[in-house]
C-alpha cells in the first residue's frame, strides 16, 4: 500500500468549518473552487478536497502532494478569500505536515 499521509481531526474540522462558511457566505464572496470551475480551469476543486479530508483517515502520496502544493502556493497569503480556501485544504497546519511528508518520500 505504501505511505499515506494521516489526515489528523484538526484538518478535518478546518475542512468543515471552511465549507460551512463557504456555504453561509453569497457566491460574490466565497472562496475555493466548485468542481465545475476548477475542471474549466485545470486544478482540483477546493471544496471536493475538503470533502476528501473529512471522509478518508488518509490521503495518498499524489494526492499528500497536491495539498503541499497548494499550501507552499498560498501560505503567504492573508486575505480572507485565501484563508477561507487553505482551510478546504485542511488549514495551515495540515498544509505544513503535507509539506514535511512530501520531504520524506
């Protein structure tokens, strides 16, 4: 099977708690990707990997590396729309754990 990086509960409540907002907010301000812009543009859809990371206890490498990606690309950024869409991914935290995992392959 391989090495699978553990998704922790702290990367699945950051994962809910970005779609429960992104979800309260109107579609002028919502941060992330649906599954249909991000196939239109090429990228995987923010709110389809928080689905991932609150329903698997881990994630594979491809994917270990897609989040650690996306994490190295916005980990500056501290607007609200970035902040919203790093939590679908799991928050800063996790993102920081998928870098080090990657590291480690």
């Amino acid at each position: 099977m391989g090495s699978r990086l553990t998704i922790p509960e702290y990367a699945k409540r950051a994962a809910r708690q970005a779609l429960e907002l992104r979800d309260s907010l109107p579609k002028s301000r919502r941060f992330g990707l649906t599954t249909y812009e991000a196939r239109r543009e090429g990228v995987f859809s923010g709110v389809e990997r928080a689905k991932q990371i609150i329903s698997s206890p881990s994630l594979p490498p491809a994917d270990a590396q897609s989040v650690a990606s996306f994490y190295q690309r916005f980990k500056g950024c501290r607007t609200k729309k970035c902040e919203g869409a790093i939590g679908l991914w799991g928050g800063r935290k996790f993102g920081k754990k998928a870098v080090e995992f990657v590291k480690n392959l």
